[in-house]
C-alpha cells in the first residue's frame, strides 16, 4: 500500500482544481435535466392527451429524475458555503431522497418498456384495465427495490456515522453495498436493453399508427443514450479499480464528478429527445 492509499478525508481537497470542471459540468447538466423534467410533468398535468396509462408513468419517471439531480443542487450549496466536508449520517439524511431516486429512476425506465411491450402484445387487455391500479401495481417493484437498497446501506452508515464525508449522492454508497448496488444496475440495464429491443422488432414488424411509432421510438432512443452513459461509466471505473487496488478518497471525489456528469446527460436528454418527436 502506497502513503497515498492510507489517506484519510480529512485530508481531502474538495476544492481541488482538477475536480472543479466535473463539478460545473454536473450541476449545468442537472440544472438541464431538472428543467426538461418539469417540463414533461408539467405537460401531463395540463393535456388531457397526455395523460394515458405510458404517459403517466413517463411524467412519474421525470419526477424521480428531478429528485435525483436535486441532490447535485444540494452539495453545491454546502460547496460554495466552504462546508463541503460533513459527517457520514448527515449526509445520509440530506441525500436520502436524492440517493432514493438513483435507484428508482432507473429501474423506472425498464416499467416503462414493460409497459409499452404489455400495451403491443395484449392491446384489448390492456385498454380494458383498471388504469389506476395497473400504474400502483407498476409503481411497486421500483420502490420495493430502491427501499431495501437504503435499508442495505443504512447500518454501514451508522457503523462509520461520524466519519468524514462529502454530501454527494453516492455518500450512502458504503463498503459491498457499492458492489450490489452495480451488480443489481447492470441487470436492470440488461433487461431494459433487452426488452426495449423486443419491443422494436415487434413494432416494426406491426402496423401501428404514426404517433405510436414516435412514442414507441423516443423511448427506445433515451432507453440507449440512458443504458450509455451508465455502462461508460460503470465500465470505467470497474477497470479503474481493477486496475488500482485501493483507491483514495481523493480519487473517488475525482472520479465522481469527472465521470458522472455522463449520467446527467442522459436525463438532461430525455425531454428534447420527446420534444423532437413531437
């Protein structure tokens, strides 16, 4: 182990230079992704034609999504008020519904495929549903997972609870519950990849109208820049730490916001790419 490898936050410089450009770059991209984000939550509360059982949970997804970057916002004020230095359980508590959202959002983008496949494949079955409970019922996975994962993190962070750490989304993300947590992403991701390509063989195979052509191929083009941008980033850093037996504080502050700004355009994408489409 190098002296390097025994730092301790303590001797962190959150206000390193090198780590400023990922910084801006985040928070432009939250700031982004939040005002697109309202923008579709907006638009489903306003048009009644906007409010289909698909639309309700793509305005449901944004609004996860707003949650999440929320939390960029959050450590930015602790940031430039010089107190970007807390300990573990506050940080815990201050980015607890931000750090919730990750996961949520996420897997809220595979219920959305789901939907859209359910909706191709059993048309009449699916129009004849209870809409209100169908959208509880597809509410229920996302948050029983997103739930348990908080519950996982939770004791690691008591058991360091007054340690040094920065409030930034990833401050729960604690010791193998970081190995789970990227474990149960990447087949998430797998299977909205998979299901996302399913749905595009089926529909091009089917005679659908032109709007839900659009609608079915927006949501497969922000399913692949979404699917990107986390598997560039999840790639990067897992050769990164094979690569680096230990990794310093200094360097995960580097690496989290040098590389996940990548993770903001991709929701900062979402509301063009349905705007495009119209």
């Amino acid at each position: 182990m190098t002296s390097n490898d025994s730092e301790t936050l303590d001797e962190v410089d959150p206000y390193k230079a090198s780590a400023i450009p990922g910084i801006v770059l985040t928070n432009i991209f939250a700031g982004l992704g939040i005002f697109g984000n309202v923008n579709i939550v907006w638009a489903t509360c306003r048009k009644s034609q906007l409010q289909g059982v698909c639309h309700v949970i793509i305005a449901i997804t944004a609004l996860s999504d707003i949650l999440h970057q929320s939390g960029h916002f959050l450590f930015l004020f602790f940031y430039l008020t010089k107190n970007a230095v807390q300990t573990t359980q506050f940080c815990f508590w201050l980015q607890l519904v931000p750090s919730f959202n990750i996961s949520f959002g996420a897997f809220m983008v595979l219920s959305i495929g789901i939907d859209r496949l359910i909706r191709v494949l059993f048309p009449m079955a699916y129009l004849r549903m209870n809409k209100r409970l169908y959208i509880f019922v597809t509410l229920i996975p996302p948050f029983i997972y997103s739930s348990y994962y908080v519950y996982l993190c939770y004791p690691y962070v008591m058991a360091i609870k007054d340690n040094k750490a920065m409030p930034i989304l990833t401050a729960m993300f604690i010791g193998e519950t970081i190995v789970i947590w990227n474990t149960v992403q990447a087949f998430i991701h797998v299977a909205a990849l998979f299901t996302y390509t399913l749905l595009w063989l089926i529909v091009k195979k089917k005679s659908m109208g032109s709007s839900a052509k659009r609608m079915i191929k927006s949501l497969c083009l922000i399913m692949v820049t979404f699917v990107s941008g986390w598997v560039f980033v999840g790639l990067f850093m897992a050769i990164n730490q094979a690569l680096h037996e230990h990794m310093t504080p200094t360097d995960e502050y580097f690496y989290h916001f040098t590389f996940g700004w990548l993770i903001n355009v991709t929701l900062a994408a979402n509301y063009w790419i349905y705007f495009v489409s119209k």
